[in-house]
C-alpha cells in the first residue's frame, strides 16, 4: 500500500521500572490508511508502549507526535485525536447502547443533534442498531467489546487504538469486530492493533512490528518478515513411480533450494512455491511421477514470531 505522511510517530519511546526497561528505545509510526499491528510476547512491553503513546503514562525519554501535535500526559489537542479502545470493557452495564454512548459523546464535548446524528453512525459501524435500546447487562460479550469499539470511534478520532478487542467473543462478533476495522482503515483511519490471534495480524496488518525485552526486534509488511528470518516455502508430493529420478530433475529447477526423497514422495523447499508450481508437477511427471496429492506450506507471521521470539503468539 502507499504509506501517507504518518498520523503518528513515536520517537526513541523509554520507561524504566525500577532496574527493568520496560520499554527501551522504541519508535514506530502509523499513516493514515494503515493498520499497524504490535505484536509480542506477554511483558515485552505492549501495554506500556500503548499507555505513551496514549498519554496515560509518561515515558522517561522519547516523544510522541499524534496529528502533527505533540503528546504527554497532560496533552488535550492531541488527545482528543486519539480513539482508545482497551482490553477491558468501559461500559456502564445498567445504561444502554444508546445512553452509553451518549455519556461518553458529551464528555467528548459533543451535544445536540450532532451528537444523536454520530451516535446514529457509530450505532451502523458496530452492527448493534436493532440493540440500541436494550441494557448493556444483557449483551453477550461480543457485544460489549462491539460497543466499547464505538465509544472510541464517537468524535471521530484520527488514530484507534486497538487492545486485543476480540479477547473472549464468539465468532460472529470477532468477524463483525475484523470486518469493522477493515472498513475504518479503508476510509483513511490509522489504526494501532494488538491481538494474540495472528491470524487476525495477517488479515488486518498491512505492517506488523514485534516486540520483546522492551524493544522492536523485527518490523515490515508479512512479506518483508519472512524474507527477513529467511523462512521458504514448503512443497510436500505425496506420489509414488521414480523419485529419485524426479528428484533429480526438480533440483534443476529455478527457485528450488532443496530436494528430499523421503517415503511415498518428496519434500522440497522453494522460493515462490505459488510460481513454481505447474513447473514443477509437469517436470516431475516427465520423469514417471506418479503425483497423488501436493501440500503447500508457504510462512506465516506465527513462523516469523516463533523463530525471532523462541515462543508462539498464543503461548506467549
């Protein structure tokens, strides 16, 4: 994608808890458009990352631009740029949809007609219209973390601020929840997301940073990531006839790194395996291959993030 002129910037960010830096040295930027995905293990310094760069804390060095206005804790212009959507729920279970909305509207300073007409908006974007009037008591959880996802996008902020919003919630709400996000980047918001699903990272990311013992170890489009760690793909032929000879003539194709013959077909590791392909089935089948079924296993970010942090994203 085309990255615009970033929404935010943080710069050289550092806190230090006692003899622990929590956070030491991390810089990163969102642009408009762009969803941002930070990603790491648990106590590598996400949450603290996310409370600077929201202006809840206050970090020992580094800055923080949101806007092209610069933030800390006590900064209002650049704080109300900032839609912030935690982990845990804000809601006022005894108030409704529509109430709780619009509570936290006239804290945001909107009233009136504008604030009824946004609240009608944000209603549509999280799927809960039919809902609105219903106590928030009584909403399953998918549903609450739909609403909290509202609140922060009620004064139509520059930059979200997502933390693991889809921690607990059943299916149908979590692809309400993705589907959500997509359309909000689509239409030019900058997005900063956190999650342990990586599945979820590689729907949503168009750049994913990862980070551990407080700093950005690894950061790039899915792409870029792999290529970093040097991951391949992975070709399995379940197949029987001469492998060997097949082997052999595989080997001699561009972009195959590495051939094994290995019981009932072979197994090769490639560069472009999507590419490759067609090429390889006809020149094995030259050789007298008989191919019963192909595997493909190109790398995902879950590889990525095991081979950089030494654990997996669920297990973190």
């Amino acid at each position: 994608m085309e990255i615009n002129a970033p929404v935010l910037e943080a710069r050289q960010l550092r806190k230090v808890f006692g003899d622990r830096a929590a956070v030491d040295g991390v810089s990163l930027a969102v642009a408009a458009g762009e969803t941002y995905g930070l990603l790491g293990p648990n106590g590598a310094g996400k949450t603290t990352t996310i409370s600077i760069i929201a202006g809840l804390l206050r970090g020992d060095s580094g800055e923080v631009t949101v806007a092209g206005a610069p933030l800390d804790t006590k900064s209002v212009a650049a704080k109300a740029a900032i839609g912030l959507v935690p982990q845990d729920l804000a809601l006022y279970p005894d108030l409704t949809a529509r109430e709780n909305l619009r509570f936290f509207g006239r804290l945001y300073g909107l009233a009136g007609e504008k604030l009824a007409a946004r609240i009608q908006e944000v209603l549509e974007i999280i799927e809960l219209p039919e809902r609105a009037d219903d106590r928030t008591s009584t909403y399953s959880g998918g549903m609450k973390r739909r609403l909290n996802i509202g609140i922060g996008l009620l004064h139509q902020p520059k930059l979200l601020i997502l933390d693991e919003p889809t921690v607990g919630v059943d299916p149908q709400s979590r692809h309400a929840i993705l589907a959500s996000v997509e359309r909000l980047s689509q239409e030019g918001l900058a997005v900063l997301y956190t999650t342990h699903y990586m599945e979820e990272a590689e729907r949503l990311c168009d750049r994913v940073g990862i980070i551990d013992h407080g700093r950005i170890i690894a950061e790039g489009t899915r792409a870029e990531l792999v290529a970093l760690v040097g991951q391949r793909d992975r070709i399995r032929l379940k197949a029987d006839g001469h492998l060997s000879e097949a082997a052999t003539a595989a080997e001699k194709l561009e972009g195959v790194e590495e051939v094994t013959v290995e019981s009932g077909g072979l197994h090769l590791i490639v560069s472009n395996a999507r590419a490759l392909l067609p090429r390889l089935l006809a020149i094995v089948g030259e050789s007298g291959l008989g191919v019963d079924s192909v595997e493909v296993r190109e790398p995902d970010l879950e590889t990525v993030f095991l081979h950089l942090t030494g654990r997996a994203l669920r297990d973190a």
